[in-house]
C-alpha cells in the first residue's frame, strides 16, 4: 500500500520511495515518500502558518479534536495494532496494549488542554510591587520538531503529539524510518478529528538529513526527540536557543531483596526483559540480587525466560518478535559473544534465527562489560549477586544513565533508603523499570535526558511563562 507525508493538510509527496518491511518475513508492506529539503520547508512554513489559529483555538476545541482522536483510535484499534506488530515486530498482545495506551494518551491529553492555566503573584510581597496586580499565565511555544523511535511506533508518537496540540502548538513530525506507517495512521485519524490545516505535519526520512534540518531550522521553538544519546548529543550541538526536550538511554537496572517473592519477581523481569525483543529504554538489563537468594532467583529468573514463547509477532500466542533489523541482532551477538570471552555465561538463549535473537540470561559478567555498562537494546539482561541491599543500590547506581530503576522488597526502611540513594527519574517499588502510567512524569537524570514527558508535564515544556504585572494606581 502507498503512504503519503501530510503537509498543510494535504497528503502528498512524490520521489524516492521508502520500503517499510514486515520484522518477521521481510516482506513490504507499504511505501512512504522520502521527504526532500523542499517538503520539509513546506512542513515547517505550513506549522508556521497555522501557529496562531491553534493558540486562538479555545481549550474546550481542542479537547474536543483530542478526544474525537482518541475515539477514532479505539474504532481502528485493529488494524494499529497489526500495523505495529508488522512494522516493529511488536507481539500482537503487547501492540494492542500500546493502542490502548494511546487512546488514553489522547484522552488525558484532551484532560489537560482544559487545565492549563497560570495563576496570581502577590507582587505587593516586596515594597517596590505595591500598587501593582500581578498574574502569569502560559503560552505555546510555536512550532515544535517532533522526532520519534521505532519501538513504540504509536504512543510515542502521541506523547508528543497529544500534549503539543493541547497546548495550542503545531508540529512537524518526524517519525523512525522503519516503523512510520502508525504514525501515518494516527494523522489521519487527527485529521478525521478536525485539526486545522498545518497544525500536523508528517514527514519523513533519515535523521541525519530530514532531523538535521528540522532542529537546525530557526523557525522551529522546540524540539522533543526520544532516540540514543549520540543523537541527542548531536542535536543540543546544532540546535540553536531553542528548547529541547530529550529521551535517550539507560541500563535498566533492579534490585532484590532477600525479603522479595522471587517467582513474581522472576516472571515480572522475564516480561520486563524480554517484550518488545527487549527494545524498551526502560527494559530490565541488570538485576541484582543479594546472595542469599541469588541461586534460587536465578533458577526462577531463567525458567520464567524459557517460558517466553518466541516467534511471528502476529500469532497471538508469542511474546517475543523479531528485533527491529538483522543490523542489531549482529550488535547484540557481538556484545554477548564479547561478554562470554570475558568470563560471562550464558544460562539460556544466546543464540538467533534470521531477525530474532532468543531471550537471553547472563551471569559472571562485569561491571565494564558492554552487556552491563551500555544499554543493550535487546533480550539479553545480566543477573549479578551482591553482598547486601546497601552494595546493591550501590551497583544499580553506578552508570551514566538514570531513566529508571526498579527495587523489590517488603521492608518499608529499604524502599526509603532506595528512593534516597537512587538517582533515576523513576524509582519503581515492586514492580521492574518497565512501568510507566502516561500522565505521570517521565524522563531520565545524567545521560538519560532532559525534560520530562506525561501530558501535564510535557506541557508544561511545550509553554512558555507570560508574566503580567499591571500598575492599579497613580
């Protein structure tokens, strides 16, 4: 099937074609335009144009489009969901499930156009303020440059999408080359919805020539980009003054406690490590645990990975799907290969069949090993004994990375001394990293990013401050 790239509200775009391939058997199934300098302009022109008809659209508007949108992603649920499962590799089960998520994604965003507001200064605090009214409220920042991954080719989509047009922003969207059919998709459903001409512009290409310009362009106010940290690095140092919200990488990391139960804990981590073929930012890598049950978890841990069933993401039964390309299967062999001449043992797993690399367990790994140090983006997570909780804080603590961390155990005292020691932007008690509600705040500490993403708080990076200060007397 032929896809197109919305500009200004029309579907268009002529050229090179992209092939987007299905994960599992290779096979086409659908094309989309490579976008060329000229379309991206036009995208960025059309955002442009159409920033003061979104800031003057009354919240109760833009409401209505948000939950129109989320009404008509419901109705198409289906099919997003084969489309995911097709272009990411995704498990159908876990590609329904991010459906769902992005329904509500734009229904809570639809919540929080109504709630954006600012409030009153008592200026007459200090002596110079008296005689003066003082209030602030928020205003959209302008065009925004949207750039997206390919894991979670849908909702990730919405999480910049959704708080953008609630706040009353336009967007030029740039979703992953491999997986950009969904957000395809979720256009048309915006536009069935009602969005105004402009306020939505997809197009599409590599990152290194269709992102560059986008970030680099100053008509542009903000950038929100979820991808690796050599990227984000690369787009803060081209950037410009703009602001620029960045989701990047982590190593996963979870603690047990000798208190915790280890066959939830062992089947949560299985899940945790190994859905989505383990391409997650918050997917379990590390798990430490006290050495007092570290064999028993570990027993537990591997044969809650074996019961995983590997496959054709669109058989109903797996759980675990190709990986994205055959490019990161060569990676990822490559790090456990490397790990293993090191010293490191592979429990179970380790091995490949074209796109899919088997749920992997490692165990006698090092801390400098890239299988524990990098993120691996991948089902391979490592199982570490430590000598007491304090050593195991200490080591889920030691990385560049701080997105989030999961710690299970009972002990009241422990999940306080966790949530003390632990820098990482979500500390996750009884349940793995993994866990993310789509309102709450959600980003990373160190290398892991900047900003915040969850509708309210995205929104709130997606405003900027108006003061007011108004002189009542002569």
């Amino acid at each position: 099937m032929e896809y197109k790239l919305l500009i200004d509200g029309q579907w268009t775009g002529n050229g090179n074609l992209l092939e987007v391939k299905n994960k599992y058997d290779g096979k086409t199934i659908g094309v989309l335009p490579i976008s060329s300098a000229e379309d991206v302009n036009k995208a960025i022109d059309a955002a442009e144009r159409a920033e003061d008809v979104m800031a003057d659209m009354p919240a109760h508007k833009r409401a209505d489009i948000l939950l129109k949108t989320a009404a008509l992603l419901r109705e198409r649920a289906d099919d997003l969901a084969k489309t995911i499962a097709a272009e990411a590799g995704k498990a159908m089960k876990f590609a329904r499930a991010e459906v769902d998520r992005a329904v509500l994604t734009f229904t809570i965003a639809a919540e929080e156009a109504k709630r954006l507001h600012g409030e009153t200064i008592p200026l007459d605090a200090i002596p110079a303020g008296e005689g003066y009214f003082g209030f602030w409220t928020r205003r959209p920042v302008g065009v925004i440059a949207a750039i997206s991954p390919f894991n979670f080719p849908l909702n990730l989509v919405a999480h910049k999408v959704a708080p953008a047009l609630a706040s009353g922003n336009t967007l030029v969207l740039k979703p992953a080359e491999k997986t950009p059919l969904a957000a395809v998709k979720l256009c048309q459903a915006l536009m069935d919805a009602g969005l105004p001409a402009g306020a939505l512009n997809l197009v599409n290409g590599a990152g290194s020539v269709v992102g560059e310009m986008m970030v680099t362009d100053p008509r542009v106010d903000k950038i929100t980009f979820t991808g690796s940290p050599a990227v984000g690095q690369r787009i803060l140092s081209v950037a410009g003054i703009k602001k620029v919200t960045l989701e990047l990488g982590n190593t996963s990391p979870v603690v047990v406690a000798p208190d915790a139960d280890l066959d939830f804990v062992a089947k949560r981590c299985a899940v945790g490590a190994y859905y989505n073929s383990g391409q997650v930012c918050i997917s379990v890598q590390r798990i430490y645990s006290e050495k007092k049950v570290y064999e028993p978890f570990t027993e537990k841990f591997v044969k809650a990975t074996e019961a995983m069933v590997v496959g054709d993401p669109l058989d109903e039964r797996v759980d675990v799907g190709p990986m994205i390309d055959s490019k990161e299967v060569d990676r990822i062999e490559s790090w456990v290969n490397e790990a293993q001449g090191d010293g490191a043992k592979v429990l179970t797993g380790g091995k490949r069949e074209g796109a899919v690399y088997y749920p992997t367990v490692l165990t006698n790994v090092e801390a400098d090993m890239k299988v524990v140090a990098e993120e691996t983006f991948a089902p391979v997570a490592s199982v570490i004994s430590s000598d007491d909780f304090e050593s195991a804080l200490q080591q889920a603590n030691d990385t560049k990375f701080g997105l989030q961390v999961g710690v299970f155990t009972n002990d009241v005292n422990r999940v306080f001394k966790a949530i003390k020691r632990l820098n990482f932007g979500g500390v996750i008690i009884n349940d793995t990293p993994v866990f993310r509600a789509d309102h709450m705040p959600y980003g990373g500490n160190r290398q892991s990013g900047l900003g915040r993403e969850g509708l309210r708080f995205a929104m709130e990076d997606m405003t900027n401050i108006q003061m007011v200060a108004i002189r009542t007397g002569s």
